[in-house]
C-alpha cells in the first residue's frame, strides 16, 4: 500500500510548477508575516510618538515644565522611533553573507547589538516620559507610591522586551547547533 502511495506522489511531483516571479515573491522576507506585523505595530507607535510630540506642550503644559525635561523628551522620542526604523530595516533584511550559516552569525551578530540599542532607547524614553511628567509635582507619600510604580512598570516593560530580544536570538542559536550537527 505504502509503495502505491509513494510511486502516485513520485508521479505527481512537477505538477502544480510555479513561475519565477511566484517563487520569489514566496521567498522574499518581507512578505513574512512577522515582519507585516512589526511594520503594522511600527507605524502605530510611530504614529502614537508624534501625536504625543503633538499635543504634549498644550495638553501636558509643557511650558510650566523645566527646559530640560521637553528637551530630553523630544529627543528620546525621536531616537526612540528612529531605533525601531532601524530595528525593523534589520530584520527586513537579515542576509549578509556569502552562505546561510554565514549569514546566520551575522545575523545573530546584529540581533544583539540591536536589542541592546533598542532596549536603552525604551529605557530613556520612558524615563524621560517619567521625568516630565513627575518634574513639577510636590511629592507625597502616596506620589512616591505611584513613581515606584511607574519605574516598576517601565523595568517590567524593558524586561519583557528583553525576553522577545533573547528568544529570538536563542532560535538563531539553535539553527546554528543544527547546522554544525548536520554538517558533522
């Protein structure tokens, strides 16, 4: 029974036969839907950033924050997108050598140095986002409570994305270890 099947798929093969152009539009990485979904979550952040830059100075009275807190701000803010342009130009394009095993660690190369770049720019845009907001407050106890929090939930958030960063590297490893496994 088991040959009947095998000689019937034999036959098969060559059916189906795609163009060129379908080939390589089924192999291009930017048609990959993680990278769609990180270009979709991009734009909304990148969209949300410059709606804050927009409205922070009328709506967060800005001018009655100290200088250095809108300048830090801005700035963060602008790294901040800048860093997941970057981010996302990097995994959009993740070939960068002669052989896949080549290109693999040199991906992997670049996987990390990008996640410690993207990571620090969380970390200094939150925490400029904490320190305008928190520079002109008369503290309480119970405002201390609430910083704490927030300082807490930024750690938390930088140490989430932190996570994503090592399993996606961790998976680049272990395709490596098959790689020297296979060729062994």
């Amino acid at each position: 029974m088991e040959l009947d099947n095998i000689k019937s798929n034999w036959k098969k093969t060559g059916q189906g036969k795609r163009n060129q152009t379908e080939l390589s539009m089924m192999t291009k990485i930017k048609n990959h839907s993680n990278i769609k979904r990180m270009r979709i979550k991009l734009m909304i952040e990148t969209t949300m950033v410059i709606v804050f830059l927009a409205v922070y100075y009328k709506g967060f009275d800005a001018n009655t924050k100290p200088l250095w807190t809108n300048i830090l701000l801005v700035i963060t803010s602008i790294v901040y997108i800048i860093s997941r342009f970057i981010g996302w130009f990097v995994l959009r394009n993740p070939i960068k050598g002669d052989n896949l095993k080549e290109s693999l660690i040199s991906f992997q190369n670049t996987l990390k140095r990008m996640s410690i770049f993207i990571l620090l720019t969380s970390f200094l845009f939150g925490s400029a986002i904490i320190s305008f907001f928190t520079s002109s407050i008369d503290f309480t106890q119970g405002k201390y409570f609430i910083l704490v929090g927030m300082i807490m939930t930024l750690i938390l958030l930088v140490y989430l994305s932190n996570r994503n960063w090592l399993k996606r590297i961790e998976g680049i490893k272990k395709t490596l270890v098959e790689f020297d496994n296979v060729t062994e």
